[in-house]
C-alpha cells in the first residue's frame, strides 16, 4: 500500500507532514518525534502494548501516530509473545503501569490450535468457543482489574493456503476458523463497552496479505507484520485512540462546483451539471455524495461553503440525481467573500471549534489558502479527481468513532433545529420572551451507566464552556460514577424545536463539608438557553441534601475557555486569593435557603443524591 | 543478489544512518563503535534493512548484522560505494 500518511494541522507545526511512505517515516522517525513533542497542550496516556510477536516496531509508529493526534503515549510492552502470561500470572510490572488502553496486537499465528483436517463442524465450534474462551479470559481479567479500555486486533488471514481453494468452503479450514473468530470477537465488542477491535483483518486486505507478512522480518524478528504493513497498523490504533478521546472531526465543509458534481452551477446550468449514472465522471461525483450522506447519517455534520450565487447553489441540490439535498447541511455559506471567513463563520454558526471541521474542495488555491489562515482546519490534499476524494477521507480517519450513540445520530438534527430557533428569536420583544416561549425542560440526574459513553464523550471534546479542561478517560468516569467521594451531575435539555441531548456535565470531589468542582462543562449548542443555572440549581439541592456547606468552583484558563473566565463571579462566588499554579479557586457558601436561579427551564427529573451504583 | 540493486554511496548511507539515530548530519564517519551509539538498537536496525530495500541498495543480512560490532562493519555487509560520489 502507498502509505499514505497524515497531515498535521496544529499551530505551528502546520508545516510538519508525516512522510508518505514506510522507509522514509521509519529515517526520520527521531527528528519526527522531536517536533511533535514541541506541540503545546499533549493529551498524556498510557498504553500496555500486549504483543504475540515482538512489538518494538509498533511501539515506535504508533507513538508518531499519537503525538501526531496530539496525545503523548507512555508505553508498557509486553517480552515476546508474552501477552497472555503477563494477564494471566499478573505481571507486577503491569499491573504498577496502570494502562488506561490495552493494546492486544495478535495475529492468526498466535492461535493456539487450528482444527484438524476433516473435523466435524461440531468440533471445529467447540474449537472457536475453547479458543474464544481462552481471550475472553483475558479481557475479563483487565476489565476486573485494571479497569482499562481494551483494543483487540481480530485476525488476519494466513497468506499460504494448503487448502488451496476449499479454505474458502470447507469448516474445518484455517481460513473459516478465523472468520468464526472474528465474528465471536465483533459480538464481544458488541456487547462490552470498553472493548474496540482494531480490525487488522480488512487493513491486511487493504495493504494486500503478500505486503502485509515480510518473511524476513518474521524470521530474523518475530515480526509478524512487515514494516510497510506496521505504519497502517499504527495509524488504525491510533485514530481508535484518538476517537476514544475525542478528538475525531465533527463537521465536513464542501465546496460545491466539481466537488459534489462536475461543472459550474452558474455557468452551466443544473441541467448540464455532469452527476449520474450515465457519465463515468458523473457516476465518480454521485458515489461521492453517497459516501458523503453515509457519513450525515452517522452523525458526521455539514455544511456547505462555496463561492456561488446562493439560487445557484441551491438548484444545483434540485438535480434529479443529486442524493445530497439542501436540508442535509446545517450550514450554508454561500456568497463571494474569502472561504476562510465564510468557514470561521460556519464554526462560530454551529458553535464548534475550527479544528473540528474538514474542508475538501477541488480548487488547491482554496485549499492552500484556507489551510495557511486557518491552521486548526483539516484540509486534506484531495487532488482534482473527485473519485479519490473519499479516499482521501478515509486515509485520514477524520471521522473515526469508537461508537455511535443516539446523540451522534441527531446531531444534524440538533443543528438544523438551532437555524430555526435563531429566525424564531428574531420576532421576540427581548430575549426573555424568547427563552420562555421555547418551554425547556432538562433532565440533570446523577451519572448514570447508560450516559456514562456520552458523558465521556463531552468530557474529551468540550473545550470552551469548560471550566477545567480536564480529561477523564473511561474507565475513569466510571469509576467516579461509583464513587460517593464526589458529586456527578449531567444535564438533557429539549425545546420546542427537539431535543440537545446530553448536554452538560459536572463532576465535584466531596471532602468534609465541601465540594470542589474538578469539572463543569456545557456544550456550546445550548448557549445563553440558562442552563448554567439549571445544574447549579441542581448542584446546590445535592449539596443541601449531603450537607455539604461549601463549594469550591476551579477555572484553569486555557486558550479556548476565555468565556467562561467570569462565570463562577456570575454565581455570586468569591474568588479565592489562593491560586496553585493556574488554577484560579472560588468560594460559595451553600444558603439553607435557596432560590431558584433558573427561570425559563423546567426539570423534568429530580436530581437525586445518588450514584450510578445505586 | 538481484543484478539490478546497486551499493549506496558511503555518504548517502552515512547520512541516512545519522537520522535514523536522530543524530546531527555529518556525525557518523564510520569508525564508531555500534554499542556507543544511544539510539542502535532492534528498531534502528530494522529501519537500517528497510532503508537499504528502498534505496534498491544491496539488502542488509539481519543475521549477518550479529556479527558487526562498528558503522564500518555495517559500510562493509552493505557492500557500500567508497568510489567518490
């Protein structure tokens, strides 16, 4: 496979590209790795690498891939081959690393037994289960006690056949065992949260199993990949990790004119635009836009930015092939201003950061120039031939996700409704009137289990309503949610328009009679609506009910949180004079008798001192 | 060995070997011992063979590799071009 590898797009290393190839990512892999480590604000993990062949390799690439993400990995490795005893016997060494991600790199060698030739189907499930058991085995055990998010690779396919074409048919074949695996490992993930496969079975047919395997790196070094295959290995891992701690895109901006369909709209007409079945180019642009729903329906939002006359645009979305319509995007820019004011506009419109946002556009002038004003954006060099621009996506792992939960899937939604809630405000007599007439009701509760994926979730993506900036993993939250050392609040809100979501979180640590909030974040969709003051209402009732007198509210500024810098002043808190390091404290005495700060929400749960636990 | 792959040159081998061990270009001369050199280790060699593959250069005997103890002895195995460039 072409390598082909990612492009950083942080501050100053704007510049900085990973090589596009195996030999040259492996020469510069010293000087790559001291440049990324200058990018400020790295995410620190720690990473257990669990190898059945020898792992030194992947370690080496995957730590690029991180630190490209933006996430510094520290690393346990497991001695060859070793990934099972060191779980089993309960390596000390391991255990004292407290991973927060184990990464299980097995392959098909390190199947314990295949079925023998003619076994019975009988024998050959009986195999898959004792082979299957032995794995889950494992899992349990870190699960239970490490708490860490496991990354399993499924396997990948032997690239000699003595069956020649019956492995394809016959049960008792290598080739059918491995799938039966690989269909047992998916149901496992399916149904255990904190389980993800890194699913080397399709990355080694896409590398292709003669390019995947390198004799002699497996006899020389146990290596069971070859170098070519470890850096797409790497960079599948890593975007896994990078989901995990939300820092995967959210938003995808399109240019209009050859990049949804071939031709220009105000030039050419919509009947002449070249899209459909009946033109080779044309058949490129529609797949095009079937992948680019695809990604809408999963929860991936867009929007258009194009330099056009906005009826133009707009009737090019009335082409009768056109599977993309205008009601897709929540965001349309359309006029003749610089693309990278109309895209700062679409991020300030949907209340996300730009470095959540992907533009692809044919033009490279556009995208040299949104790429040079707009570092934080991810402009990937899609070329001029549209039936490579999903290609270039995909390489990407732009939109990687480590699940899709209900609030992805409504997000479009979400952002559609906030168009029409902003042309709604407009007929109000003060914005009062407007908060009141759009009947709010939340949900704020304790953490519960079936929040616990979206919660985290937030927590590693909110960056501007977001008082602390810190991040939790997993595991971490849940553990919190079990604790009756803190206080855990998430918040829902709906409106007249549909319903936000899970759209705040709090977490305070409880010591005596004081709670300190390590974390209260909101997200930016549901800005200026008072829920601020809905969870502190609920803050303050948790607070009567435990007979905690004091809250303590953290502000650690960072460079995207400026706007909440005054909120805890806004509460009526005191600021505190003792600071720890950048950490600003302030003071709230908790009244016995409370009033209500919020005026326009209506709680549609009562907040109950209990943890998820209970 | 394929008739097609040709030697590095001593100075293109050198310099290569410098940035897989993250050193400054211009530092190995190639009388320095493997074991005092802070990056060599399984990884660095793995992208030694890898480097030689692509350069179409002749291949690099991981086994044969045990039996080196300084860059000169890498220069040797790699049967590299001292003719100048």
């Amino acid at each position: 496979m072409g390598s082909e590898i990612n492009t950083l797009h942080s501050g100053s290393l704007k510049a900085l590209r990973l090589p596009s190839s195996a030999a040259d990512l492996m020469r510069q892999r010293q000087s790559l790795k001291t440049e990324l480590l200058k990018q400020a604000n790295l995410i620190p993990t720690r990473i257990a690498i669990l190898g059945g062949s020898t792992t030194a390799e992947v370690k080496g690439m995957l730590e690029l891939f991180l630190l490209a993400q933006g996430i510094q990995p520290s690393f346990y490795e497991s001695g060859y081959n070793r990934y099972s005893e060191d779980v089993l016997f309960g390596n000390p060494d391991l255990w004292n690393f407290k991973p927060d991600v184990v990464f299980i790199h097995t392959t098909w060698r390190n199947i314990s037994q295949f079925p023998e030739v003619m076994e019975s189907e009988t024998a050959v499930e009986q195999d898959v289960q004792r082979e299957m058991a032995r794995f889950e085995s494992l899992w349990e055990k870190i699960h239970l006690e490490m708490g860490a998010l496991i990354i399993q690779n499924n396997f990948d396919l032997p690239h000699l056949r003595p069956l020649g074409n019956l492995e394809a048919s016959e049960s008792f074949s290598r080739v059918n065992f491995l799938q039966r695996l690989n269909a047992e490992f998916a149901k496992y993930a399916r149904s255990h949260s904190r389980f993800l496969i890194n699913d080397i079975h399709y990355l080694s047919a896409q590398v292709g199993l003669n390019a995947w395997y390198g004799r002699t790196y497996w006899y020389n070094f146990h290596m069971a990949l070859s170098p070519t295959a470890t850096v797409p290995l790497a960079q599948n891992v890593a975007a896994i990790v990078k989901s995990v701690y939300g820092k995967s895109k959210k938003c995808l901006v399109l240019d209009l004119d050859n990049t949804l369909w071939g031709g220009v709209i105000g030039d050419d007409g919509v009947q002449n635009l070249i899209l459909g079945r009946d033109h080779p180019v044309g058949e490129a642009f529609l797949d095009f836009q079937r992948y680019v729903k695809d990604l809408q329906r999963r929860g991936v939002i867009l929007a258009v930015c194009s330099k056009n006359e906005i009826e133009n645009a707009k009737e090019g979305f009335s082409h009768p092939d056109s599977i993309l319509k205008v009601e897709d995007f929540s965001a349309f820019k359309v006029n003749w201003n610089p693309k990278p004011e109309s895209i700062r506009e679409i991020a300030s419109e949907l209340n996300i950061g730009l470095d959540s946002l992907v533009f692809v556009d044919d033009n490279p002038a556009e995208r040299a120039l949104v790429a040079d004003q707009l570092p934080e954006v991810a402009v990937p060099d899609v070329g001029a031939d549209v039936s490579r621009f999903a290609e270039a996506l995909e390489r990407e792992h732009y939109f990687e996700v480590d699940k899709v939960v209900q609030d992805d899937l409504n997000r479009s939604a979400y952002y559609n409704a906030n168009g029409q809630r902003s042309s709604y405000q407009s007929g109000f007599r003060d914005y009062d009137e407007f908060l009141a007439s759009l009947e709010m009701t939340a949900e704020i509760a304790s953490f519960s289990s079936v929040y616990l994926e979206r919660i985290t979730q937030l927590i590693n993506k909110t960056n501007q309503f977001n008082l602390t900036t810190k991040r939790y993993t997993s595991a971490e939250v849940e553990s919190i949610s079990r604790d009756p050392g803190f206080i855990t609040l998430y918040g829902r809100l709906a409106d007249r328009f549909g319903d936000n979501g899970l759209v705040s979180v709090m977490i305070g640590r409880v010591a005596d009679d004081t709670v300190e909030l390590d974390l209260w974040l909101m997200s930016c969709r549901v800005l200026d609506r008072e829920m601020e003051f809905a969870m502190f209402d609920a803050l303050v009732e948790q607070c009567q009910a435990r007979g905690i007198g004091k809250i303590v509210g953290v502000y650690i500024p960072s460079k995207k949180n400026k706007m909440v810098a005054r909120h805890y002043a806004g509460l009526d808190f005191t600021r505190l004079n003792e600071t720890s390091g950048d950490r600003q404290l302030w003071h709230y005495d908790v009244p016995q008798a409370y009033s209500m700060r919020t005026r326009f929400i209506c709680r549609a749960a009562q907040t109950l001192p209990t943890t998820a636990s209970d | 060995m394929d008739q097609n792959r040709k030697p590095m040159t001593r100075e293109k081998f050198l310099a290569q070997m410098d940035e897989i061990l993250g050193l400054r270009p211009g530092t190995l001369k190639g009388h320095e011992k493997l074991e005092d050199l802070k990056n060599w280790d399984s990884t660095a060699l793995i992208s030694l063979i890898v480097m030689a593959e692509d350069n179409n250069s002749v291949p690099i005997a991981p086994d044969q590799v045990v039996g080196c103890s300084t860059v000169a002895d890498l220069l040797r195995l790699a049967q590299v071009d001292v003719s100048p460039s």
